[in-house]
C-alpha cells in the first residue's frame, strides 16, 4: 500500500507544474455550491480500456441526476454533474482533478473510476477540501490511512476473497485451492485474502500462479493448476483474463470450479465468453440490472435508462445510479446549509438501506470510511448472473 502512495506521489509532483491554484484559506462562500446550484464532479474512462464500464456509470450518475432534478433538486438546488475522461490514466485524471477543481468549482468528486487515477487525484482534491466519494474501486487505499474527506463503499477485493473461499469449502465442499492472479497490487490483494481465508479454516493454496498485465494466453498458468489436482480455482483476474483462464481449461477438458472478485462481476463475462462460463462464482454487492429482472422496479429503471440513452443499462449503469442517489440521500438530510463540514458530519450519521439493485445497507462514522465491507457471491446460470447468497459474515 505504501509503494502504492509513492508511486502515485511521483505522477503527483510530475504534473505539479500546471499548477493547482490552491490556497488553505476558507472561502466566504462554500465551494461548488450556489443559491441554485450543487456542482458534483466525476472521472470516469471515456476512451480508454474500461470505458464501456466508465460511460455506463456516467449514464447511471446523469439519470439519477436528471431525476433528482425534475423533482425540485436538493432543497431547492439543481444538481450539476461534471464529468471528465482519465482514459484511465493517472496523469490525465490528475490534470481532470485540476480542472474540475479550478474552472468547475466542483463540490465533491464521486464515482470515479480506477485506484490509479483515484489516488492521483487526493492532493489536489484535499488542499481544496473536496470530498472523495464512493469510487469505483474495492482498493483499501480508497478508505485507507483514514482521511476525513475520503469514503468508500465497496467491499475490499480482500474481504472478498477470504469470505469467497470459505464459502466455497463449507456449503461446497471446495478442498484443493489454486489460485491464478494478475502480477501486481490488485492481485495481490486477492492473493492476500485467500490465503487468510484459507488460513482461518486451516487450509493453504495447494498452487499459485501469476500472469503479467496485458497476457492472453493462460495454458502454462492452467496446466500447472490442472497438475498440481485443484478442484476450486481463486482468479485474481478482471475481465479478459477470466475469460481466457476458464476457456484454456474447458478447452483443456479441465472443470474445476471457478471463482473471483467483483473485478470479474460484470455482464461481459458470459456475454464474450459465452456458455463455457456457466457455473462461475464471483462476488459482488451490486447486482447486474437485467432487462427482464423478477424486480419490476428493475425492470421500470432499465426501461427508463434505454429510453434515455437508446441501450441497455450494465452493471456500471447501475453503480453510477447508486453513486449518484448516495450523494442525494447525505445532502438532501443536511439542508439548505450545504457546506463539506456539514455535508460531512451527516454522511457521518448515515445508513442508507437496501435498494432495488440489492445493494447492502451502507454505514459510515466519525472513525469508519468504508460503509460496507460485506459482499453477496453471484454465480452465472444459463448465461446470466444469479446471487446465490445473501451477504456473508467476514
């Protein structure tokens, strides 16, 4: 985690040059916020290697928006959102962060998309006392060293994984654990998980195995696995990669049985992989929004989402909503005083329920910035997601 910080402290210092215009003075009057107008602010990947998942959840946040607005806004103000494109790259999100800081005088930065570009953007956004709100990311780094203006909603990849294997070896009777993972920070906070999991119910991955960022093909990492008679595989992959690693083994004739993060909960997975990633775990907190979901207030949104934007709603449509209601529940409940202490101190206070994606029942405090650290695991059944459990205990 601290090589995590210096790295992004350098891509900081590099781009210091164009100047940030901060001053620590208090300003007569809050920032980002007029006598008719909040102005919230997100980076999202418009253009680079995630930026179907970063126009989704723009979409998501620009219809949660668009409805707030049309009921009367925050008591009595409109709701602005300003989004930027990172191309998820740090450097880019950081000059976004200045941009939106400087020219946009935004309020509070939400949703955005990446621990990378995350990160980049802490210096600029703090000297400037702009909360950091709900990223799209599971990284520790977005709650942690604590920060009063930094609040994360996303169960860590962590958690995830060492809930995930002890599931896996009690209600189904996982007893040989490998584990394929990306060779750099995410991964190894899959790695970490799994392992403590494993070590909790005195078991230990019985092979590991890594790949490089960018790999496509995964027959050496699968044949080590097969050789070493895993029957439950840990993927500390993302979207390509599990593909990749379960169709190598289906080709290879070997099924064991699969899981992964929310990294790999996405509607993508069965859609590019197609029939061979039925029966994959992976777990997540918000649900995939389908068309046809059993919840009728599903499917309304799904159909008000098309309408708006003439395509289906994802995954990260749906966290883009979630994003931009969390925002709306905290400043609606603290009033026409909107300021960041007070918006603050409210978020502080609040829990928010379960929605109509099945999000858990997010809580913050004075001393806890991560509002839920529990996650559901998802299994893909006949070309679809499906929660085959409620949220576990840790």
């Amino acid at each position: 985690m601290k090589s995590i910080a210096r790295k992004y402290a350098l891509i900081v210092a590099a781009v210091a040059g164009v100047g940030t215009g901060v001053t620590s003075a208090a300003h007569a009057q809050q920032m980002g916020v007029t006598k008719d107008q909040i102005t919230i602010g997100s980076i999202q990947d418009l253009s680079g290697p995630l930026a179907g998942f970063g126009k989704a959840a723009r979409n998501g946040m620009q219809l949660r928006v668009d409805e707030i607005n049309e009921t009367g806004g925050i008591n009595g103000r409109k709701l602005k959102l300003v989004v930027e494109d990172s191309g998820y790259d740090p450097k880019k999100a950081l000059l976004a962060a200045q941009k939106m800081v400087q020219q946009d005088k935004i309020f509070a930065m939400a949703g955005t998309i990446g621990t990378a570009a995350a990160m980049a953007t802490f210096p600029t956004l703090f000297e400037k006392n702009v909360p950091h709100l709900f990223p799209l990311t599971a990284a520790r780094e977005m709650y942690e060293p604590f920060h009063k203006l930094k609040f994360s909603f996303a169960a860590p990849y962590y958690n995830q994984m060492r809930t995930g294997v002890k599931w896996l070896a009690k209600e189904k009777g996982a007893k040989k654990f490998c584990i394929v993972y990306q060779d750099d920070d995410f991964g190894t906070e899959i790695l970490k998980g799994a392992e403590d999991g494993l070590k909790d119910i005195k078991m230990s991955l019985a092979e590991k195995t890594t790949f490089k960022r960018g790999a496509t093909d995964f027959s050496a990492q699968v044949a080590k696995m097969q050789s070493a008679g895993c029957d439950t595989v840990v993927l500390g992959t993302i979207i390509r990669e599990t593909i990749g690693t379960i169709g190598t083994a289906r080709k290879m004739g070997w099924n064991p049985t699969f899981i992964g993060s929310s990294a790999a909960y996405t509607d993508l997975i069965h859609k590019l992989g197609g029939k061979a990633m039925d029966g994959v775990y992976a777990a997540h907190q918000v649900g995939v929004p389908y068309t046809d979901d059993a919840s009728k207030n599903v499917r309304d949104w799904a159909v008000r989402y098309k309408g708006k934007f003439n395509e289906d709603p994802s995954l990260f449509s749906a966290y883009g909503y979630v994003i931009a209601d969390l925002f709306y529940q905290t400043a609606k409940k603290v009033g026409p005083n909107l300021t960041t202490d007070s918006f603050v101190k409210t978020l502080e206070t609040m829990s928010f329920s379960r929605d109509m994606f099945g999000s858990p029942e997010y809580k913050f405090s004075a001393t806890q910035r991560l509002g839920n650290s529990k996650s559901r695991i998802g299994q893909i059944q006949n070309g679809r997601w499906v929660a085959v459990t409620d949220y576990l205990e840790q």
